[in-house]
C-alpha cells in the first residue's frame, strides 16, 4: 500500500529535503510509525508523549482534517494523500517554538 505524504518545509530536515515521501499503513498512526522508522524523529514532531497530535499541527488526508476522521485512528488506503501543516498563528509563534513551549511545559509538569 502506497501512501503520499507532503511535508512542510520545517520538517523536511527529517526526509532529507524531501517534498513528498510515501509510506504504508491501515490508520495514520500506522503511517506515522512507518515514516518514522525511515525518517527518524519525524513522528516525535507531530504525536505527543501522551500519543495525540500535538495541537500545532494539522493532517489532513484526502483535504479532510484527521481530527474528524478519529485522529491518529483515521483510516487510510492504498493511493491517500496526506498532508502535513504546521499551524500558523500571526507569524510570532513557528513551529519550533511552539514545540519548544510544550517540551518546556511538559517538563515543568513531571517536577
């Protein structure tokens, strides 16, 4: 099963300047654990230690958001295209920092 992924530029450091990059699997967690085990450290951008999305990030599959399609459960097919956007918020908050703040925050709450 083939899957296209498009990854935002912020991530691409990940795929080795790749645009797009294809995987496999039944539900997006699936995928993402696929992508990961070639592109290390990519599923850590996007899935929380809690394993959710984290907020500031959008995945669509098809142009549907996955929030509406269960999420990291959302079901995927041989020939989906999956998109992956960082969300934008007034040009002062990009995604490094906004992972930076949650790391930051996660920390704060283990002490």
């Amino acid at each position: 099963m083939a899957i296209e992924v498009r990854i935002p530029t912020i991530l691409r450091s990940y795929t080795g300047g790749a645009k797009v990059v294809e995987g496999s699997g039944d539900t997006l967690s699936d995928l993402l654990a696929d992508l990961d085990s070639r592109h290390a450290g990519l599923k850590a951008r996007l899935v929380t230690d809690a394993g959710a999305l984290h907020r500031f990030v959008n995945v669509y599959v098809n142009d549907e958001d996955v929030r509406f399609l269960g999420a990291l459960d959302a079901k995927l097919s041989d020939g989906d295209s999956v998109t992956i956007l960082p969300a934008v918020a007034g040009g002062a908050f990009g995604f490094a920092a906004a992972a930076a703040i949650a790391q930051h925050n996660a920390g704060a709450s283990v002490r």
